[in-house]
C-alpha cells in the first residue's frame, strides 16, 4: 500500500500521554452516580472479545442503567511528526474524508468527518470508558473513532491479519459506522432492537456490521481509484482481516463452538462478501444490507 506521502488528516487526537485505567475513568450510570464494578467490566470486555458485542453496550446492560456518563478530557494535540504509524492512520483517515466528502455532496448533503482518537489502556469516551480490549470502536455520541495501536500488533499476531491494507480496512470499518451514524441509520436500528427479542436485536446489529464492512469496501474502490496506492496481495489483507474477525472464526479460536444466534458482526463469509460487494461495486445503494 503505497501511502507515504499522502495528505493526513487534522482531525487525529493523540491522548497516548494522557494513559488510563480503572479508577477515575471508570463510567458512571446516568443519573444513579452508582459506579460499576470491576466483575461487571471484565464480563464486559469477554463478551467484546468472544460474541463481539460492544462492550460499552454491555456496560450500559449490566450496570442496569440507561446509559453512562464520564467525564471528557481536554483538547489532546496531534500526534508528533515523526511517529510512523500515526502518519499511517491520519493519511487513511484523510482518504476516507476524501471518499464520503463527494459522495455525500452527491446527495445534497454535507459530510462531516469523524475525529480519531489514539489512546493507550483505557480512555473517556461518551459511550462510556473505552479499554483496549475492545478494539478498535466507533462512539456516536461524541462522533469519534477510538483505537489503541497496539491492536494491529494483536490484529497480525493473534488474530492471523497481517498488512497495513488490513489495518486501512478496520479504519475504513469504523468511519463506516460514522456515516450509518450521520444517515441516522445507527439510531433506528438501537430504537428498533429495543422492542425486539435477543434474537432478533442480534440479527440487526449483523445487518449494521455488514454494511460497514460494505461502506468499507465502496471506500477501498473509490480510494483506489484516487490515487492507485493498492499494490499486490494488498486486496487479500483486507479480505482475510475481514474473515479472520467474523463471529464464526472468532467463536471457535476463543471457546471451540460456534453459536450463530448470538452473532453480531456476521460471518466470516458474510464479512469478506460485503467488503467484496462495496469494493467491486462503488456504489451506496448496493451496500443495503435490509433489505
């Protein structure tokens, strides 16, 4: 992937020096001031990592309350210069400001970029304390991509997805989640998973993975387009990231089973097809995973 060199993005935040952890970041429920234990976070992050729920969901669930509060930090600087892997994600990050920018002009509608937040341990977020443990995530209530770096040490080593196209992927997966966001899809599927059974509240939050795995691939097909920076084998990184992090494939590393009713992200097959589909295709209306 031939990146260096490319514009980067002025809306990264490096809160790496402001560290993290338990204690004073740990959420708070709306409006109870009740703190949530220790048990209930680690409960939480086994359910990220093995059914691939978002944890500050669970939080939020087990807590028993309506949502979580906690406490923003001050404006965090870029991130220096010279770090290499920083430049890495602030160019991504630009291109995908260079996609949605003209495509949502398209449509008469002003694109609004995300602002991407690099954090070590543990960080405030408005959904809630955000851990490394969870990955990489997306917040819509403050609009923010949140990702530890050290996630691509463990996305390569522990998790069989080497390549930095395969780091661009989950990038472009996330800000995916921005635009749901932005289109006010995010909200009607949490209004419409509210009245609905575990099932069937699963079976949405799959569609909404899926389709940013599209977003993600229409964002690959555009990017390319743009500025040819796909070199060989680079497609194939985000494809195996892609099958690598399905529900199916995570299920049997972590517990040796595989339980499809409690999928949330799809499987590993699903996952490669609709990054396939937007990358092939380049177009928003074929992204649609409701209908």
């Amino acid at each position: 992937m031939k990146w260096r060199g490319g514009r980067e993005s002025e809306h990264v935040e490096d809160r790496r020096a402001q560290g993290g952890g338990f204690g004073r970041g740990l959420p708070r429920l709306g409006g109870g001031g009740r703190g949530i234990g220790l048990g209930t976070i680690v409960v939480a992050l086994l359910a990220g990592w093995i059914f691939g729920i978002n944890p500050l969901t669970v939080l939020g669930v087990l807590g028993g309350g309506p949502g979580l509060e906690v406490a923003q930090p001050g404006p965090a600087p870029a991130p220096p210069a010279d770090d290499e892997q920083a430049r890495f994600v602030s160019v991504v990050l630009a291109s995908t400001e260079d996609v949605w920018t003209p495509i949502f002009r398209t449509g008469n509608a002003v694109y609004q970029p995300p602002k991407l937040a690099l954090f070590r341990g543990a960080t405030p977020t408005a959904c809630g304390t955000g851990q490394s443990a969870m990955g990489p995530f997306y917040c819509p209530g403050d609009a923010r991509v949140y990702i530890d770096l050290e996630f691509f040490d463990t996305l390569h080593r522990r998790l069989g997805a080497p390549g930095d196209f395969a780091q661009a992927y989950v990038i472009a997966h996330e800000v995916g989640h921005h635009v749901q966001n932005l289109l006010g899809l995010t909200a009607k599927v949490e209004a419409a998973r509210r009245s609905q059974s575990e099932a069937q509240a699963n079976a949405m939050s799959v569609r909404l993975e899926l389709q940013a795995d599209c977003f993600a691939g229409l964002w690959a097909h555009h990017s390319q387009r743009g500025r040819n920076w796909l070199e060989a084998g680079d497609l194939e990184e985000a494809l195996n990231a892609a099958a690598q992090i399905g529900d199916d494939t995570l299920q049997r590393k972590s517990q040796g089973t595989v339980v499809p009713e409690s999928f949330t992200h799809g499987t590993s097959a699903q996952r490669m097809q609709w990054f396939r589909r937007g990358y092939d295709s380049g177009r928003m209306a074929d992204c649609d995973t409701f209908r």
